[in-house]
C-alpha cells in the first residue's frame, strides 16, 4: 500500500469509524450481454475551450500538434482507448450549418456561439478537421445534425459528403475539398435536447420530425447501415420516451438519447472543489440516480421493443458545477476532483451492469468542459481523476458482462442514504475477469467480500485511484498528484476476495 493510502487508513481508524460490510456473488451466465467500448465514449461541443484553445490549437502554434490538433491530447484519448467521439453539439449543434466549414479555411463565414459565451468562431474547425481526428485516435465519430434551424436537405447532403463513395454533387465537392474516399460515418444524432435548446418542442411534434428525417438518411432497408440516434429524454421525462417510442417505427430507429447530468441544485450547483458534504452527498445522490432512469426508461422500450433492437444511448452525462472564479460563466469551465471520479466510476459500473440496453455514452465533455478528462493552460495540459478511471475501465470494452449480486451497507448523511458500494465485473475475450469496486463514502472505509469461487480463477493483481481528501485534485502546478497506483492491500484465497475500500476510492482487479 503506497504511503498515501496508509495516511488515510490511519485517519480512519484513529477517527473510531468502523468498517461497514458488503458481499457480492461474482459468477457467469448464459445469454450475457457485451458491454459495448461505446459505452465509453466522448462528447466535444463547440463550447468554451473545448475545440478552441483545447483540442485545436492551429497548424501553426507553437504547441506541438497534428494538422492543427495538439498531439499530447491525441495520444491520451489513445492511451484511455477512448471509442468514439460525439460533436458538435450539444446545443451548439442545432445552429450550426456543416457548409460553413468546410473548404479554405480563410474563406469561411464566422458563426456567433450565442448559446456558450456569444464569443465569434472563425469555423476553421469543421468537418474535415473532425472526422480526420477521429481517423487518428481510431475513433468512431458521431455526428450531431442541425434538427432545429437546418432542413432535411441539408442533413442529407451531409450524409452524402461524409459517406458516397460515387458520383454525386457532394461527394465530389468533398473530393474538391481534398478527401477523395469518404469517411465512412456511422452515427447520428437527429437533433440534440430537441425539448430545449432544439426547439422547446412536444415529444409528439419531435416524434413526426424524426420521422421526416430519417426517412431521408438511407435507402427503404438502410442498407447503408446508418445508425439514426432520437433525441431523447431530459432525465425522468418518462413520457417523452414513451412517445418516441411508440410513435416512431422501429425500421427507422437505432437508438434513443437520454441526458442526465450530476448537480447539487440546478440553480446552486455550488464550487467544484470547496464544496461541502452536504453538496457531495446531493451530487452522488444524483449520479447514482441513473440506475432508477435506465431501469424506467428501459422498462418503457421493453414494452414496445421487447426484442431489444432499439439501444439506450446516454451521450450526455457528468457533474456539473459552478465555474471557477475569473472564468466565462459561459465557458462551463470547472476542475475535476476525486468526487468526479466517483461520479465517473459508478456511473459506468451502473451502465455496465445495464448493457444489455445501454450500448453507447458520452461523458461531458472531453476538454476543459465540465467533467473534463483533460484540461489545457497554454502549453500545459493535465489529465484528470476522471481521466484515470476511464483509463482503468478500458479493460471492460468488449468484455462479456458477469452476473453480480451485491449487498451493499450504505453510505448515510443528514437522514439521507445511498449505496457505498458499486460493482461491475467482466470477462475479456483471454479470459481474464476485471472487477471494479467504488467506495463513495466519504467517511467510511467499506468491507468487501467477493464469491468468485465458480469461475475458477487462480491469481489476482489490482490497481487503485485514491487521494488524502475528497476534494484533491491534480493542478497545472502539480499534475500528478492523483494517479493511478499498484495495490496489494487484500487477500484472495481459494477464489474469495477480500477488501477494505477506503473512502471515494476506487479500485480494478484483474483474474485469471
């Protein structure tokens, strides 16, 4: 156990507090579901310096970089294995006309970004640029189309520039453009929050305009292989799920979206490092809640698609806090400390322990915005807690779900009470078993007894996030004060596991 670690197990005890017990059954079933990598993926908006300032700094910075891309940022999402990438919005996406950038760049027309901070955009970031960037990190791209101020028309000669691969108006005016092969995208979102910033719309007026799109991105049997993405549901509105899809023919439809961001009031969010636990507790309460939301809104497709065809899409999710002091209230910049790892933690054991439904997700957002994975200053770039565990749940990607039942104590505040413990477990394609374990107490160290004992395993190793305080994060002045550490500190004998969880920590076991 590294130094830190005893530090806080020291504290623990000194401080009288006894640790709670958790037992879960870890075993293999038929019919598993895979937990899709997609689950791990991205969304970069046009949205403070996300693009500008984050990603895209310019050919012709100074900071070392990829056709305008600053390369340290490419090869950290290729180290997290990040799967895809969700852009350009997000509100941003339903003003945004993809002609106007594309082409020399010196001849694009600028865009107001009147919903993030009214600054001016020069479009030198555009299509091109994206799915070039996604080429490069081996992403899958998923493009957000204009629903709300656009038209069918020029959602579908968007299609036909990223995709034909004949002749056609705009697949040559790509090639005019410098791509001659298309990119071959699969993605789309048909609109974006279309109950908001979309267009303020009934889910039955949405329903028929989905429809109208859709109807025009592929062939009558899509044979294409288009994978059309509703706009979906703001957190627990369960009726407009219920609308979509019913209303919505199944031959049309891919996916459903569903928003639900971690906050301790929409109109107090409170500081993303001095909070209090009273707002710690809230914003876990609230990340937690996507068990509840997936469990409704699954149960309300199960009753129209009971075969499972249509997929639960989260891509948009993540703590949302007050920004820092001296920062554009429109820029949504915030730090990101061990309580976004939790959030990031349980959120993904939740929806992998619910992937059978959820088959992608796209954390908010990739950098500087809210939860970010990676923040930039200039020159300067950090990789966050939340960075970290994605990281270590990459191991996940692809892997065959295990059967889990756990009995978790609770973490208890002010009469309130929530699960301590979250759990999701694993099998990879060489049979290794990766089971990841949080703690989101943030008092308690949380016992925790594995039965593994039906799946034959012989060796254990593990890896833990963990830091002296809750609110301890990594700065530009000290960027690796939170990382990832080797941890021993349990005991695994004639396949039962045993460990003592310290508080918002989290922990990845490997078997075999």
């Amino acid at each position: 156990m590294k130094f830190k670690n005893l530090l806080l197990a020291g504290a623990i005890m000194a401080s009288g507090l006894a640790t709670a017990q958790s037992t879960a059954v870890v075993e293999e079933q038929e019919n598993a579901p895979t937990i899709s990598r997609h689950i791990y993926g991205h969304f970069a908006e046009h949205l403070g310096r996300c693009i500008y300032g984050g990603f895209y700094v310019g050919e012709d910075s100074e900071i070392p970089n990829t056709a305008g891309v600053r390369t340290d940022i490419i090869q950290a999402l290729k180290e997290m294995k990040i799967p895809n990438l969700r852009w350009p919005g997000g509100c941003f996406a339903d003003t945004y006309h993809w002609k106007d950038g594309i082409g020399p760049k010196e001849d694009r027309p600028t865009i107001v970004n009147r919903w993030w901070g009214g600054v001016t955009e020069d479009n030198s970031f555009g299509t091109h640029d994206f799915l070039n960037l996604c080429e490069e990190l081996d992403a899958e791209p998923y493009l957000a189309a204009n629903i709300g101020s656009g038209t069918v028309q020029e959602f579908t000669d968007w299609i036909q520039y990223v995709n034909h691969d004949g002749e056609s108006p705009m697949a040559n005016l790509r090639r005019e453009n410098g791509r001659e092969k298309p990119w071959g995208v699969t993605y789309w979102g048909v609109g974006n929050e279309m109950w908001g910033c979309g267009g303020n719309m009934t889910p039955e007026y949405y329903a028929n305009l989905y429809r109208q799109y859709a109807t025009f991105m592929s062939s009558w049997d899509n044979d294409s292989g288009i994978y059309r993405i509703a706009s979906g549901a703001n957190v627990d509105d369960y009726h407009w799920t219920e609308v979509l899809m019913r209303d919505v023919p199944s031959h049309l439809i891919e996916g459903v979206a569903l928003h639900s961001y971690s906050f301790v009031e929409w109109d107090a969010k409170g500081p993303a490092v001095d909070f209090n636990e009273l707002q710690y507790f809230k914003t876990i309460e609230r990340a937690l809640n996507m068990e509840t939301l997936i469990q409704k809104h699954t149960a309300i497709m199960d009753k129209y698609d009971p075969e499972g065809k249509i997929d639960l899409i989260v891509d948009e999710w993540g703590g949302w806090y007050n920004v820092e002091e001296g920062t554009n209230p429109g820029f949504l910049y915030q730090q990101n400390t061990m309580r976004d790892a939790m959030i990031a933690g349980a959120t993904l054991n939740i929806f992998n322990n619910h992937s059978d439904r959820v088959k992608m997700a796209n954390l908010a957002q990739t950098v500087n915005v809210l939860q970010a994975v990676i923040l930039t200053d200039d020159e300067k770039m950090i990789l966050t807690p939340t960075y970290h565990v994605m990281k270590m749940y990459a191991v996940h990607q692809d892997a065959t779900l295990l059967k889990l039942d756990l009995k978790t104590d609770a973490y208890q505040y002010d009469g309130k009470k929530v699960p301590a413990i979250s759990v999701s477990a694993s099998k990879d394609a060489q049979g290794k078993v990766h089971i990841s374990v949080v703690n989101v107490d943030m008092n308690k160290s949380h016992n925790l007894s594995l039965d593994l004992t039906s799946l034959n395993l012989k060796k254990a190793d593990a890896s833990i996030l963990s830091a002296p305080d809750v609110r301890d994060h990594n700065s530009f002045d000290n960027p690796n004060k939170i990382q990832v550490e080797e941890f021993k500190d349990f005991k695994f004998k004639k396949g039962n596991l045993s460990v003592d969880i310290a508080p918002f920590s989290v922990i990845m076991f490997e078997l075999n």
